[in-house]
C-alpha cells in the first residue's frame, strides 16, 4: 500500500502491483489559485523545490490551468524552483521557501500572492517576506499545501489546502482488509480522494 507523498514517485512497475490511494494534486493547486484569483489577485507567484515528482509536477499544472482559463498567462518569471537540489527533507523547505520568497518579492513587478508547494516552503517563505520588510496578508497573501500543525498557529494562520488523512486511511484499511479476507483480489487499486481549501487570515483581496 502506497500513500501519496511529496516525494520521489515509486517506480511504475511497482505501482502496477501495488495499491495506492493519492489525493488530486492537480485540483489541490486549482482551489489555491482560484482562491487567490477570486480575491483579485492576478500576479501570482508559485514556488517549489525541485520538480522531479509526479505529485509536484500536478500542483503546478493545477496552478497554470487555473490562471490559463481566467485568462492570464502564467509567466516563468513568478514560477520559482530550485531545481539543483534533490532534497525534499522539510527543514529543507523552509530555507528555499525563504530564499524563493527574497527572490520573487524582492525584484520588479513582484507577485501580489504566492502558491507554495507545501506549507514548509511557506512557514520559511514567510520569513523571506520579513526580512523584506514586508506584511502578510497586507502586502503578499499566501496559500500552502498540506495543512500541517503548524500551519494553524503559524502568524497570521496559513490557508492551505487539506489532504483528507481519514478519507486515505480509511480506504487504505478497507482494502487491506479486503485482501487479507480474500473478498477483494483484483490487480493493483490507484484511487484519488479530494482535496479541501482551508481558510485561514494569509490570505486577502490585493492592495
């Protein structure tokens, strides 16, 4: 049984004998934008680590398809990866969501808001925006991925997108179950569950 993770994608053979209950990453990076695009926002920054997995390379094509069909153009100035490292350890992320943060606010015509890959690179992009001087939601709006711990308490409560844990592991042990009992013996299950939009105070209209 697989879980979906930010991390590198289990070999395709594997898979193909393997259960494996993912949630849509694609649609995950849709609400986030289409939130930030109701709000008003049409400068949209979007920033990650590397992009060397499939759960990654879907948030980002959620977040283009999202500005595409509202009719802007996702420019490669306000997509920033740092594609030299191969990590993807959470301590990681927060110092490259700091960097990425300096990097796309401090230039010209920065992003109004900005779409994290996870809520680590946005804890850390937020400290990129205060060494900038800057105020969240005020001056940049911001929205995670994944709804961890700390993105409740963080300052202000970040808005990020949920995986729904319960959902997966509920599914994961009825298929387990059913397998161990023998009732369930088709080939490899790859189930998708959806994503939820959590509200939070990062994000607001742009000034």
């Amino acid at each position: 049984m697989v879980f979906d993770r930010d991390v590198r994608d289990v070999d395709r053979s594997k898979r193909d004998v393997i259960d494996n209950i993912s949630i849509d990453n694609e649609m995950g990076g849709r609400l986030a934008t289409d939130h930030l695009l109701g709000l008003g926002h049409r400068n949209i920054g979007f920033l990650s680590g590397p992009l060397h997995t499939a759960s990654r390379l879907a948030r980002l094509e959620g977040y283009r398809c999202a500005l595409w069909e509202e009719g802007v153009e996702p420019g490669s100035r306000l997509i920033w990866e740092e594609a030299g490292n191969q990590h993807f350890g959470d301590v990681e992320g927060f110092e490259l969501g700091r960097c990425g943060a300096r990097e796309l606010l401090g230039g010209v015509d920065p992003p109004s808001a900005l779409f994290t890959i996870n809520d680590m690179y946005a804890l850390g992009a937020y400290a990129g925006v205060r060494d900038l001087g800057l105020r969240i939601p005020e001056d940049v709006s911001f929205v995670g991925f994944d709804d961890i711990p700390m993105a409740e308490i963080a300052q202000p409560p970040l808005t990020t997108i949920r995986h729904p844990v319960r959902e997966m592991m509920e599914t994961a042990v009825a298929l387990l179950v059913g397998r161990l009992q023998g009732t369930y013996t088709e080939l490899a299950k790859h189930m998708t569950v959806t994503p939820t939009l959590v509200l939070r105070a990062s994000t607001a209209p742009p000034h």
